[in-house]
C-alpha cells in the first residue's frame, strides 16, 4: 500500500479524535438516561462511534503492514 501523507495522516487523526469524543459522551448520556428506549439509542450510538473509530485504527495498521514476499 502506499505511503500516506502528513495532511492525510492528521485528518485520520482528528476523526479518531472525533469518534472517540463522540462514543464518549453517547456512552456516557446512555448511563445518564432514565428512558429505557433512549439509553438503548444512546448505547447503540456509543457501539457505532467505538466501531468506526476500531475501522480507523485498523486503516492505519494498514499502512504498517509489510506488503510480503520476497524481494
């Protein structure tokens, strides 16, 4: 895979910021909330942003792997 860029390297940065902020506080307004159906929305809110920020650490693992083979 190629190499990736300052510039692209610092957006995946702030998304994986962003996810984590946002599966924070949906986390956290889920074990606040007395309403069991929006507990469940925020529960589900909180597994969604852990997921997408799992998919951006794993594009980033990408990018170290070594490409195999012998040279």
């Amino acid at each position: 895979m190629d190499n990736i860029s300052c510039k692209e390297l610092n957006y995946l940065k702030d998304l994986m910021s962003w996810e984590l902020l946002a599966c924070k506080k949906s986390f956290d307004y889920s074990q606040k909330e007395t309403n069991p159906a929006r507990q469940d929305l925020f529960t589900n809110a909180a597994m969604t942003h852990q997921q997408n920020y799992l998919d951006l650490v794993d594009c980033l693992n990408s990018f170290n792997e070594p490409t195999g083979g012998m040279s």
